[in-house]
C-alpha cells in the first residue's frame, strides 16, 4: 500500500475516535491574587468536537488523493 492510503486511514481513524470519545485536559486560571495568597480554579475541559471532523476530513482528503494518483 502506498504511505498516503494508509496515512489517510490512520487518519480517519484518530478523527472517528476524537468525535466518539473526546480527550480532556486541565485548565488551570489564577481568580484572585494578594501578595503571596492566591486562588486558583482548575477546570476539565474535552477537545471540541469540531476537531475530531477536521481531521476525518483531512484523512478523507489524503485518502482520495491517494486513490486519485494510483490510477
């Protein structure tokens, strides 16, 4: 197989299971700060979805190419 298709597929993958199950990450913000005394809030956040069908549709794209240039 030609490294585009499979690039194209290991693509679709990621971006199907970005939409499925979104990664989380920790946002940390300072609220309130006096001389040494400070007050954080952490927050879990998910990926936005839109991100997941960025990549589906790149790896579509890398996919189809692929198929263009093998015929």
């Amino acid at each position: 197989m030609k490294a585009s298709l499979i690039v194209g597929l290991v693509l679709i993958a990621a971006g199907i299971l970005l939409i499925l199950h979104p990664p989380h990450y920790a946002s940390q913000q300072s609220v309130f700060k006096f001389g040494s005394l400070q007050a954080t809030v952490r927050q879990e956040r998910a990926l936005p979805g839109w991100a997941g069908g960025v990549v589906l549709g790149i790896g579509v794209g890398v996919l189809a190419l692929g198929l263009a240039k093998k015929r």
